[in-house]
C-alpha cells in the first residue's frame, strides 16, 4: 500500500522524516503521520478533522469533487432504483449483494427481532408527552443494553452480529413508541406479515379504531429514502460510533452517543431545520431576503440544507430526493407549495456568486422533509427517520471496527490555558 514518500523536514534541527503515503483503491492519497510525535516531536493541527482519516474502510466511498457516493462500490444511484433496504442493510453489514436464499434469511432475521421488551415500553411513557423523539431515542437506545446484558461479549462475533440485527429490527419499534407516546395512542405491535417499510408506517399511524392500509407509494417512498440515508463514511454520528465503540463500549451505547451527534442542526437535524426554515421564508417573494441573511456573516442564519463537507458538488443523494419529491408528491395527489418554494430557494442560491463561490450545493435534507411532511410523518420525527436508516451505517462501521486492531481514539490538543501557578488561600484572593 505504501509505495510513495513524502518528506517531512524540520529546518532547526536538521532533522527529516519519511511519511508513508497510504493508498486506499480510490480516493485521495493519505499521509501516515504516526511517526511525527516520536521522531519530530509534533502533534499535527486539525479542528473539525477536515484533513485527517481516522481509520481504514471497506464499506463507502465519496468522491465530494465529482458527486459520487458508492455504498460497498455499488453507485448509490443504481441501489437506489433497483434495490430495497433491507437488501441494502446485508450489502452494508455483510460486504455483497444477498443471494435470494440469504436475503429472504435476512430478512425473517430482522423481523424475528422487532419487538421490544414490554418494559422498555414503561420506560418510554415516563417521559413528558411533548419530549423532542430524538432525546427520547438516545435515552431508550441506550437503555437496550439493560435488556442485553448476557449477549454483550464484544470478543464474541456472535453477539456482535446479534446486536447489530437487533439494533435495525428494534428501531423503528421504539421510534413509532416514541410518536405514540407523543400523540396519547397506545402501543402499537410490530406486524410480521409486513414489510420493513410498510410495518413501520403501520406501527407509526394505525390506531386500534380504525382499519389502516399501509399506502404502497408511501412504504416505497420510505425505503427509497432509508437507502440514500443509510450511510455516508466517516460522517460526524459515525465518527462518534467509532470513537464511542474504540473505547470497548458495547453497541447500543455506541448508536445512543450516534444519535445525539445526529440530532445537531449542523448534521441529521438540518431536515427538521429545513422545515422550519421554509416555513419561516413562507413566501417566495422572501427568498431573495433570506439568502441575503445566509451571506451576511454577522448574520448567524444559514440556509440549512445547503453545504456539505465533503461535497463540493451537487450531493447525488439530493439529485435521486429531488427528483422523487414530485413523483411522490404526485401519486399521493398532493400539491406542497413548500416545494416550489424549495426549489426557487435552490435557483436562487445556485446563481449566486456566493454560493458557487464557496461551492454550496443542496445536500440530502433539503428535499428530504418534503417527502416525509407528504407521508404525513411530523417535523420533529424527520431526524429519527434518518437515524433509522443510519443504524445500518453505524453498526456496518462499529462491526467493521471490532473486527480490525484499533486503539481508542484520543485526539491531543493545544493547550492555550494559563501555564503553572501556585494555589492561593481563599482569603487571599481579591
Ligand atoms: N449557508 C450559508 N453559508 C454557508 C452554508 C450555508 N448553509 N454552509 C457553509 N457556508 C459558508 C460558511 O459560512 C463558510 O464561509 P467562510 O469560508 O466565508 O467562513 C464556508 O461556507 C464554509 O463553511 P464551513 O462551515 O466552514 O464548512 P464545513 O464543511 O465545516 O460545514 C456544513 C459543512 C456544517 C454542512 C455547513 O455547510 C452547514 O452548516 N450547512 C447547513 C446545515 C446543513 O444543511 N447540514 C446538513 C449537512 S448533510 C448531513 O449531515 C446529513
């Protein structure tokens, strides 16, 4: 892997160093600075990680410049037309596309594991009916190790793959717990008879008074956008993952600590932040106004569901959303003005100097609210939505993690504090 060097040379001493550079099969080539510390004596700067990999991996690729995304080398576009979630929750975890025998297997594996412990369900009603569902989350994802404890053998493969099964079956359970508790209806059962998608909505709307028929178009709406979702690299909830997982903890807290760097405004909640923001811009005669307000920098507004850290193109996942809003929007006979209000958001901003200047392109929660407002799934269940799909990516990473030799990650700092002084009696302080 390391056939080229790079040299570092530090001119007080004299002294020089090779880097190893670090290939991977496609991607940009990496500097191993490892040896620095040890030999030069320096730590290496990099707030917000913009320059730094953390770790090796086998499971997705991002080509930010050109607008490619590859879950496992397959094109997030060709998944995304012909493939399911569950199929795509195998190709993540396991490394290849499912024969049909092992995906049906999959499949019964997943819905064996979709009910929780009728305790867990006490635990979600003890929370005040208007708790936000992603602080619920975090809080009961976590709980779930209470519930595991004799399979939490983080040396035991079996309980690792285990865990990981039980975290994607269990998650849409406790998110339509969440909302249930929310809106004062009782519990709702997983059906067995239905599918990934289809058992969700059903758990999420159907009430003991009423027939409920799962809408096709909406279960398929619902897996198109669980498969765009489902994982993004070294994002920050993944990073998290990783971090939390480096430690030895077990799996569930590892996804809690992924759900509460999810749920930030500047990562997964910009799709509930989207909302608000279309909301607020209410007209399209604002939109000039508000991208103004996005340019001015003593302005902390931004456009939220623009930008991204790696993409400096249009994010492909945004291009395949777009493009299903209206073919959703269109079976389900709805008509949202907040789509054209979207849209001449994103004409607007792509023809400013500003915007394409610093390459700020709509990523996949621009649209993405727009679909789920449509399949009746409220504004403050959007970023749960996302976490339900992203399970899949963290327990792909955490597995991939907790099958290669790694340390824990611990990052250094600068220090810029004050340097040693003496300790001084209370009194004598003034
Ligand atoms: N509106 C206005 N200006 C923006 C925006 C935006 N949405 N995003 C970035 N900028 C500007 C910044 O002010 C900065 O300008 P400067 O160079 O003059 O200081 C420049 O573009 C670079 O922005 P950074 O914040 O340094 O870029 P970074 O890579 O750290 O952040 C991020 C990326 C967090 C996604 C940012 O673009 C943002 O806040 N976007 C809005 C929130 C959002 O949509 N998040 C979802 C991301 S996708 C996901 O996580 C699922």
């Amino acid at each position: 892997m390391a056939d080229k060097k790079v040299y570092v040379t530090d001119e007080s001493s004299g002294t020089q160093l090779n880097l190893p550079v670090i290939l991977g099969t496609e991607g940009e080539p990496t500097l191993d600075i490892k040896a620095l510390p040890s030999t030069l004596g320096y730590f290496t700067y990099d707030p917000g990680f913009a320059a730094t990999a953390a770790c090796t991996s086998k499971i997705t690729f991002i080509d930010g410049g050109k607008g490619i995304l590859r879950y496992r080398g397959y094109p997030i576009e060709q998944l995304a037309e012909r493939s399911t979630f569950v199929e795509v929750s195998y190709l993540l975890l396991y490394g290849e596309l499912p024969t049909e025998t092992q995906l049906n297997h999959f499949r019964d594996e997943l819905t064996y594991h979709t009910m929780v412990n009728e305790q867990l369900n006490h635990f979600i009603s003890g929370f005040h009916y208007d708790a936000h569902p992603m602080a619920m989350m975090a809080g009961v994802v976590g709980s779930l190790a209470a519930f595991y404890h004799n399979r939490l053998d983080m040396e035991n493969p079996e309980h690792r793959i285990l865990s990981a099964k039980r975290m994607i079956a269990k998650m849409p359970t406790i998110a339509a717990a969440c909302y249930r508790h929310h809106m004062g209806w009782p519990v709702g059962y997983p059906q067995n008879s239905l599918r990934f998608c289809e058992r969700f909505l059903h758990m999420m709307f159907s009430v003991p008074a009423e027939t409920y028929e799962v809408s096709e178009v909406a279960a398929k709406a619902l897996d198109l956008l669980f498969i765009l979702h489902a994982d993004h690299e070294q994002n920050a909830s993944t990073s998290t993952v990783r971090l939390v997982g480096s430690t030895g903890a077990n799996p569930y807290a590892c996804v809690a600590a992924g759900i509460s760097a999810l749920w930030g405004p500047a990562h997964g909640g910009a799709n509930e932040a989207v909302l608000e923001m279309l909301d607020e811009i209410g007209d399209i005669s604002n939109v000039p106004k508000y991208v103004k307000r996005a340019k001015d920098k003593s302005d902390p507004f931004r456009l939220m569901g623009f930008g991204h850290r790696v993409y400096k193109n249009y994010d492909p996942r945004a291009t395949i959303i777009r493009a299903a809003c209206y073919e959703v929007l269109d079976e389900l006979g709805k008509d949202d003005p907040m789509m054209d209000l979207a849209m001449e958001l994103e004409r607007i901003a792509l023809e400013d100097d500003y915007f394409v200047e610093k390459k700020l392109y709509p990523n996949v929660d621009f649209y993405s609210g727009i679909i789920y407002k449509a399949l009746g799934i409220p504004v403050s269940m959007f970023t749960v939505m996302f976490a339900i799909a992203r399970t899949v990516g963290w327990v792909s990473q955490w597995l991939e993690q907790c099958e290669t030799p790694t340390k824990i990650g611990r990052p250094r700092q600068v220090y810029a504090g004050p340097v040693e002084r003496r300790y001084r009696a209370l009194h004598r302080r003034s």
